[in-house]
C-alpha cells in the first residue's frame, strides 16, 4: 500500500469507521494508477462521493486549477485528485485553498518542476 505524506491510506480512511465507503473502494481502486492520468469522470466520481461542503468547494478549486493551467492532465497522486504537466505533479485539491493562492502555489511549482 503506497504511503501518503499523512499515512497509508487505509490509516486515513480505515474500513470500519470510514462514512465514505464509495470513496474509500473508488480510492483504492485509483491508488494503482497514482502515478497516471486518469479520465475527468473519474475525478469526478471521487468528488461526487465527498460530503458537503468540500465537495463544492473541491470543484471550484478544480476549475480554478483548469482555468490556470488548461493543459494540465487529472491524475492521482498521494490519493488525492491532482494535475500534472509534463508528466510532473503540479497541484493537487486536497484541502480548499483561496483562488490568488492557487495562482502563486501553481507558478512556483511550474517554475520548480521546469526550471528555465
């Protein structure tokens, strides 16, 4: 099982006390292309299975991300939904983050994973 900076992810969501059972089957399901692309639906479907109100807030940071980096593919990283450029994670939507943020973490990362 692959280790997220807070714990595996079954100390993260264990079986028993999980409220979220479509999360946790569609995040294990997903762990195994963590390092891969994944389809926008299922991107989706993970943050369908979310409560609210981080499921909104989820998907407006996941618009936000796409309106700043358009070219950007969804995958999988750390269990979580995240973009990559080049094949490098470059964002992720774990936790809600406010939109001038976003734009400052997202061109620091860019210039650190492609250095000039």
């Amino acid at each position: 099982m692959a280790l997220t900076a807070r714990g595996s992810l079954s100390e993260r969501w264990p079986a028993g006390d999980t409220p979220l059972p479509t999360l946790r089957s569609l995040l294990l399901r997903l762990i195994g292309q963590q390092n891969g692309a994944v389809s926008a639906e299922e991107i989706d479907r993970y943050l369908d299975a979310l409560e609210e109100p981080k499921r909104t807030t989820l998907a407006r940071l996941r618009q936000t991300i796409l309106e700043i980096l358009p070219e950007a593919d969804q995958g999988i990283s750390y269990g979580v939904p995240a973009f990559k450029v080049g094949g490098k994670t470059i964002a992720g939507i774990d936790e809600p983050l406010p939109v001038p943020l976003v734009e400052k973490l997202t061109t620091v990362r860019l210039r650190q994973a492609f250095p000039a």
